[in-house]
C-alpha cells in the first residue's frame, strides 16, 4: 500500500510566499488641513451691506432676481446653455458607474448553448476512458475508440465574487463619491452661469442708461455750440471758441458709438450663453439711482462655505480618491469566487433533453495576486497620488471660496464710500455747469471753464453709473460667493 507523505518545509514555504503576496501597504496620510478663520470681518473701517443674513446663499436665484425679463433670461440659458448640458452627461455618466458598482455585488450568470466535437488518440486517458463498454453509439465493431464524440450543453453558468475584504463595496462608494461630485460640479456651473448672466444683464442695462446720458449731452453741446456761432457773429466770441466746443461735441458723439458697440458685445455674450443667434435680449431700464447700500453684520460664520458647490465637489472628489485606496488595499488579498452551473450535458442528441443529461456543478476558489502585485503597487502609487491632488484641489477651494467672500463684502463696503463720494461730485459738478453757462452768457467765465464743467459733469454721471453697476455687481457676486445660485 502506498502511503502518502507531507513535505512540510515546502508547505511552510508555499504558506510564506502567500502571507508575503498578501501583504497589504499601509494607507497614505495627507497632510494637515488649514483652519480657516471662525468668520468673515470687513476689513474696511466702515460697514455696509447688501444681503439680510448670511443664509442669503441658500435662496433660490428667482427669488434673489426678482426682475421677471432676468428671470426669463437666466431660465433660457440653463435650458440651452452647451456647459450645462455637458455637466448633465456627466452626471448621467457618473450615475451609471454607480449602477455598474453595485451590479458587481451580484452574481453574473450566462445563458450557455454549446455544441462540439472531439476525437481522441487511441492512447491517451480520454480516448481509454471513453471505450464505453458497449454504452456509447459512436464505437463500429472493430474500433477500441469511439469516433469523434458530440459535446451538447444547454444551461446556465454563473461567475460570483464574494466581497470579503470589502473591495467591492470600496469601489461602490468611490462611484457614489463621484457621482456627488459631478453633481455638485453641475451646481456649481449653474452657479456660474446665474451670476454671469445677472452680470451681463444689469451691464446692458446700465449701458443702456450711459446711451441715453450721452445724447442728452449732445443734444445740449449742440444748442451750446449753436449758441456759440451766434456769439461770434456778434463779436461776443472767437473762433477758437466756436472749434473749442465743436470737438467737444464731437468727442461725446463718439462716445454714442462706443456704448452702441458695447450693447451689441454683450448682447452677443449673453446670446452665446443661451446657445442662439441674434435674439433680442429683453431688459429693464433700471433706476440706478434707487440703490442704496444698508448695514452690514460685523461678521458671520464661515462654515457658510461648506455649502458651496465646488467646495462640495472637491469634498466628494477626495473621499472618492481614498475609497480607491481601499479598493486596491483590498485587491491585495486572496479574492473569493464561485462558479456554480446548471444545465443539460450530453454526448447524445436524443437524450440531450432528457433527465438523465441533467448536470450541476459548483467551482470556489480563492486568489492572490503573487505576479501582479508590481501592478497592483504602481496602480497603489498613482492612487496615492491622485489622493494627494485631491486634497491640494479641496484645499484650493476653501482658501478660494473664503477670499471670494472676504473681497466681495469689503468690495460692497468700499464701494458705499465711493457712491457717497460720487453722488456728491456729480451734484457739485451738475451746479457748475449751470453756474458756468451763466457766467458766459454775462460775461464772467470764458468758454473754456464751461466746456470744462460740462465735460466734467458728463464723466461724473457716467462714473455714477458704473458705481451704481459694480454695487449691483458686487450683489451678484457675494450671492454666488456665498454658494446661491444653482438652487
């Protein structure tokens, strides 16, 4: 009787290469966040503000603009606009990689119909073992093998994974990880989007007022200047005078052209946004002159940036980074699969459908990764690496996202000082060039003076404008700041 006999020192060498194959590296640490500040402070020594409270960023966009042409106009371009939809694909992208991850769970199963031949050599185990002792068909009188012999099977074979160290569910989380993070990079262009076209809008609109501004001072240059010719046809001015006040009119009508070509510019930018050519864009003229800034809080949390969408994304994109690390920890050790299989087997086609050709059958096994694992490292280290840009990514965003805001509200505070200012100049300079006039007509002032008031005044009340814009502007961009804009 032959006795079987273990070789333990090649048992204890095979046990070893397998502990080493299965060694698993440790997971990488990242480095130390940076605290932000607790809340925002202006750093200006006045205050002023333009929102109510600081949850000002969780409003919906058409409650923040209530002008119903912008609401219209805003509701166009997140329909049409060609980034929006992109971010919608990516989404879908990213939420089919979540149902591919979780269909890893369960077990793949095939509808199998297989059909073969096989002839076997006289001398070899399968030709000896199918002498069939008068059982097959396929064997003639004089033959010791059977002719090629048909190989039928109809079932199911199926393949499952068992997930035991969790690397299933590691890559299952990376893609929700990832979903959410294409889903809040979505917001965060709608977000872009709002305020861009708030933006453009409020720019046309002011625009729109520097035109009108503008031909009312041709039309006054024009009676100054007509005024002028007939002083110098009753001695009472000279020709340089009569130039003087011919170029200034000149240089305003300019002007008129400059704003012409802005309006289209932008009307143009806001018709790209909203994927179209040449619609006209529907806008209010808007009383500047009605906006006036209001108290500001001394300061206010700034965990409000938490609850911004690209802060968000950059949160969702580094979890998803370390759940890849885990998965591929977890691919280091030995992997569970079972194969189980049912179905009809059989060398005859007249019993092929029968119950005797009935066959089941089920296959474990486990395996580790003992060559590959040079890949499974270098695929280790990118992760590693991709983690790490993660971080830098998350980190960016916070000190972007709370520099935005610290701007934007010392931006508003500052600009209150400068409306003041402005509104003071133009008053003073809207005097002076009635004071101006005067004195010419009686002889007190030269030309000159009332050229230089009324140039002075025209650039004042444009200066106004374009402060009463950058205050609606700076509106826009602290509501987007703050993380409003995509509800």
């Amino acid at each position: 009787m032959h006795k079987c006999s273990f070789n333990l020192p090649g048992l204890m060498i095979i046990a070893a290469v397998v502990m080493a194959a299965c060694r698993v590296a440790a997971p990488p640490s990242l480095p130390e966040e940076k605290q932000m500040p607790a809340e925002f402070l202006p750093k200006s020594d006045t205050s002023a503000s333009v929102m109510d409270s600081t949850s000002a960023g969780s409003f919906h966009w058409d409650i923040f603009y209530s002008d119903s042409l912008l609401q219209n106009l805003i509701d166009t371009v997140l329909k049409n606009n060609p980034d929006q939809l992109i971010a919608l694909q990516r989404v879908e992208i990213m939420n089919q990689q979540v149902f591919q991850r979780r269909a890893a769970f369960l077990p793949s199963i095939q509808g199998v119909v297989t059909g073969g031949l096989d002839r076997f050599g006289e001398y070899t185990m399968n030709g000896v073992g199918n002498y069939d002792m008068n059982l097959s068909p396929n064997l003639k009188e004089d033959q010791k093998v059977p002719n090629p012999v048909p190989d039928l099977f109809v079932g199911i074979r199926s393949q499952w994974e068992i997930d035991l160290w969790g690397k299933l569910k590691s890559q299952k989380k990376a893609a929700v990880a990832r979903l959410m993070a294409a889903e809040n990079g979505r917001k965060f262009i709608t977000t872009q989007l709002v305020a861009q076209v708030a933006s453009l809008y409020y720019e046309l609109g002011a625009v729109d007022i520097e035109l009108d501004i503008v031909k009312n001072n041709i039309a006054l240059q024009q009676r100054a200047l007509e005024v002028v010719k007939i002083q110098k046809e009753g001695g009472r001015a000279t020709e340089l005078a009569v130039q003087q006040f011919e170029a200034q009119l000149y240089r305003t009508q300019s002007l008129e052209w400059v704003m012409k070509q802005q309006i289209l510019s932008i009307e143009n930018e806001l018709n790209f946004l909203s994927n179209q050519f040449d619609a006209p864009i529907k806008r209010t003229k808007f009383a500047f002159q009605n906006i006036h800034p209001a108290p500001l809080p001394v300061g206010f949390p700034s965990d409000v940036l938490f609850h911004r969408p690209d802060v968000l994304e950059a949160t969702y994109e580094l979890e998803a980074s370390k759940a890849d690390i885990d998965a591929i920890r977890a691919a280091f050790m030995p992997a569970l699969t079972l194969q189980p299989m049912i179905g009809l087997h059989s060398y005859n086609a007249a019993k092929w459908f029968s119950a005797e050709s009935l066959a089941l059958g089920v296959v474990g096994g486990l395996t580790g990764p003992l060559l590959n694992r040079r890949q499974l490292k270098a695929d280790f280290r990118i992760a590693t690496a991709e983690q790490l840009s993660a971080f830098a990514r998350y980190q960016k965003s916070l000190v972007r996202a709370y520099n935005e805001v610290s701007t934007q509200m010392n931006n508003w505070s500052n600009l209150t000082q400068q409306f003041y200012l402005k509104e003071k100049e133009f008053n003073v300079l809207s005097t002076a060039v009635q004071t101006a006039r005067d004195l010419y007509v009686g002889g007190y002032a030269n030309y000159l003076e009332v050229i230089t008031a009324q140039k002075g005044v025209l650039d004042a009340e444009l200066e106004l404008v374009e402060t009463r814009l950058k205050m609606m502007q700076a509106k826009v961009n602290l509501y987007r700041a703050l993380g409003g804009g995509w509800q």
